[in-house]
C-alpha cells in the first residue's frame, strides 16, 4: 500500500465532529481527511468539492462512491473510473457492500476507511469472569478466601487461560481493591529498560531522563503489582524484585534514597518453574516467596461449560467494537466450538471469534468462519483469514494515527499481542507525527 499509508498526521481534518456512528477517515499520498456520519441517509465520497468526503487525488473520480448509512453501512461505486474495491470485491457501478469497522475500501489510489464510535465503558457485570465449571467455582471461592489475606500468590496455567483475570479477581476480593493494579509484563523488555521501567528513574540518571519518574512497582504502592510471566525474567532482575519484596522499599535509578512501599506481588506463569529451578534458570528464594498460596487454572479443554458462554461473550464484544449487527452462533458451530481442544485456550476462542465476526456477511457465524472445524464445509472457505486479520490492524494503526495503544484497545487485544502481530509480518512501524 505504500509507506504513505503509515504516516498519517493527527490532524482530524475536514467535519471532524463527534458522532454515535463514528467517522469515515480517507487518506491517500500527500493528505488525508475525515467526515462524521450522520444518524442516517448518506455520505458522497471523491474529488469534487461538493462531496461530502473529499478526496483531493487525481485517481478518485468526482463524484466516486457512496456511503448508505444504515444498519449495516454499505458502500456503493458511483460508476468512478477507477472504481472501487472492498475485501477483494470489485464493485460495479450502482452496486454495492457491507461496509465493516475496520475494512480498507480502496478508491482509486485512495483509502477509506470506516472508524466506528468508541464503545461505551464496560460495566462491572461486563468484565465479571464466566464461571460455570465446577473446579472454576472451587478455584474462584478459595482465590477470595486468599485474596483476603497478605501472602503473595503464584497463578498457573497454560497460555491464554486468563492467568490475568484470576489475578485481578484476587484484587478486587482484596482490602487493596480501591488502590492500583498494575500488570507488569516481565518477558518483553531488555533487562535495562525493564529496570528503569520496574523500578523508576530520577533525572539524569541516564542519557535522556529529562525528569524523574516512578517505576510501576512504586505506581503499584498501596495495590497489586502483577508480574505477568514472571518465569521470563532473567536471574539479575530476579535478584532485584526478590530485594524489593524482601525489604518492602525501592530504590530508582539514580537516586540515594529509598522509598518504603507496601505492595501485594501475583506472579503468573505458564512455565514449569519447578524444572527451572532444578536447571539454575529460577530463583528459589523468589519461588517460595510468590508461593504464599497457588492458584492452578484449567485449561479451557477441562472447562466445557464455559465455552460457549465465552464464545457469545467475544462475539457480542466484537459486533458492538466494529458497528455490527447483532450475531448469532449456528447449531454446527456450537458443536464445532464445543469440539475443538483450544489448544490456545481462551486467548485461541477470543481470536478465533473476533475473526469469524469480521469475516462473516450473514447473520449467524458459521463454522467455516470460526475455521475450528475439520469438515469439507470448512475446506470449501477460500477467505484469506490472516490477511483479513492483517487489514484489520493496518486500518485500526491507520486509524489511530500509528497510536500501537489506542489500535489495540480498539481491536480489543493487548499491545503485545499487536506488537507480536506487526513484527511476524514485517509491517513497517507506524509513525506518528505531532499535529499541525
């Protein structure tokens, strides 16, 4: 698509008003620009100055598309030159298509793309965990008869059980609730800048602090710090964290005084910290100190009953993010969810969901669209799902100006999932420039 395509300004541009429905942002070589939908009727798109979204490029037809604002939004090629292209799908004069949250609709030379509204804040009962699995029910009662208490917790599972979720629950049923949580990620940064970031800085401590800042073990103080994949840190910062819980102060970059803080750690991994420990990889003394109480959770293999319940969660989550209508699951694709191991565990069900919504243009997911099903109805689904998943990102980077925060929150995955994401495909780093 060319490098253009990742340098988008924050300048909003043109009508850059708010609106329920969002906006239709366009950006081509040399500019960009941005329309608010209304509640109803329709947005006129290309290069005259009467449109509505006006493209100012010589490969966008005077009058080049249409935007029918409804539920869903559909987009229609006003018999342009170069006509116009959603999904793959050529469109031809006075016909038109669905138009999701997310797709790249390609006029000409230029790009459209549609920026639904942001959703409203999830409420308590939103965010409250599915917990319909007796040993889940177990695990939840005695992770609040802990939560209570002062020790440090240790949570496992394999990857994507939502090790997280448990350890926010721990919080919640906690007297620390209404002080910090504080994720800390432990297997992503170089030891050098996670120190700086874990522990804090004053200024001038290294080339570049212009000003002191606190780490997020001090951010934490009075609250949770949640070491996420604490088995990812190497023996030096072991050495380090195990000092700070020990002594319950901390020391920033820097600086000469320590600070004294009061802060519950959860550690969570997914690794065999046993075996670790046996090879010299892992510190005893920090095992048996986040170990004042475990929490092992099932995987989601092991948890039946939850899966469809997550699954309707993920999918009713996704169609309010991009504007859908509402969807349903088919009877086969409940048996194909309720088939599959999920390997992945919910980590796998979430994207697996969030892909079948972007990919399905019915009004029930399919299992063809989940692509967890094994049958010559699945193989017969030629839709390229990484690329769709890949259009998904570039539009949410393109969308949000290069902001990796601001795109994955509206994906509705982690930073470091999308991060992930950008470095297996080699995609070029969004760059984001200062307004003008």
């Amino acid at each position: 698509m060319g490098k253009e395509l990742h340098e988008l300004t924050t300048s909003a541009g043109r009508g850059s008003g708010a609106s329920p429905l969002g906006a239709l942002r366009a950006f081509w070589a040399g500019g960009h620009t941005s329309f608010p939908l209304p509640a109803t009727g329709q947005v006129t798109i290309g290069r005259g100055r009467d449109c509505d979204l006006r493209i100012d490029h010589a490969s966008v037809s005077r009058k080049h598309a249409l935007v029918l604002v409804g539920d869903p939004l559909r987009l229609e090629d006003l018999n342009s030159s170069n006509g116009s292209v959603v999904r793959g799908i050529r469109l031809d004069a006075g016909h038109s298509v669905l138009l999701r949250g997310g797709d790249l609709a390609a006029l000409g030379e230029a790009f459209v793309v549609w920026q639904p509204a942001v959703p409203r804040r999830k409420t308590a009962e939103d965010n409250a965990p599915v917990i319909r699995d007796g040993e889940m029910q177990k695990l939840h009662r005695f992770a609040s008869l802990v939560a209570q208490g002062g020790v440090h917790v240790m949570v496992r599972g394999e990857a994507g059980v939502g090790k997280q979720v448990l350890a926010e629950v721990v919080h919640a049923a906690s007297p620390r609730a209404d002080r910090p949580f504080v994720r800390i990620d432990c297997g992503v940064t170089p030891d050098a800048l996670f120190e700086a970031e874990l522990f804090g800085y004053e200024r001038g401590a290294f080339p570049g602090a212009s000003k002191a800042k606190a780490g997020l073990i001090e951010a934490a103080d009075g609250g949770t710090a949640f070491l996420d994949e604490v088995g990812a840190l190497s023996l030096a910062m072991q050495a380090k964290v195990l000092r700070v819980m020990e002594a319950r102060e901390v020391v920033r970059l820097g600086a000469i005084r320590r600070k004294v803080i009061d802060v519950r750690v959860i550690g969570s991994s997914g690794r065999d910290l046993e075996a670790m420990m046996a090879d010299g990889a892992f510190l005893s003394e920090l095992y048996y100190r986040l170990n004042g109480a475990t929490l092992e959770i099932p995987p989601l293999r092991e948890r039946p009953a939850e899966i469809l319940l997550l699954g309707e969660r993920f999918m009713a989550e996704t169609t309010q993010r991009f504007g859908r209508a509402k969807l349903v699951f088919s009877k086969a694709a409940k048996r194909a969810l309720t088939a599959h191991s999920w390997p992945g565990n919910i980590r796998e069900l979430q994207t697996a969901v969030e892909r079948a919504v972007l990919l399905c243009e019915g009004k029930a997911l399919e299992p063809a669209h989940l692509q967890v099903d094994s049958s010559v109805e699945a193989s017969r689904f030629s839709v390229d799902v990484e690329a769709a998943e890949r259009r998904s990102i570039e539009a949410a980077l393109l969308a949000f100006n290069g902001n990796q925060t601001a795109a994955a929150a509206h994906l509705g995955i982690s930073r470091r999932k999308l991060i992930g994401r950008i470095e297996a495909w080699g995609m070029p780093r969004p760059r984001k420039r200062p307004p003008v």
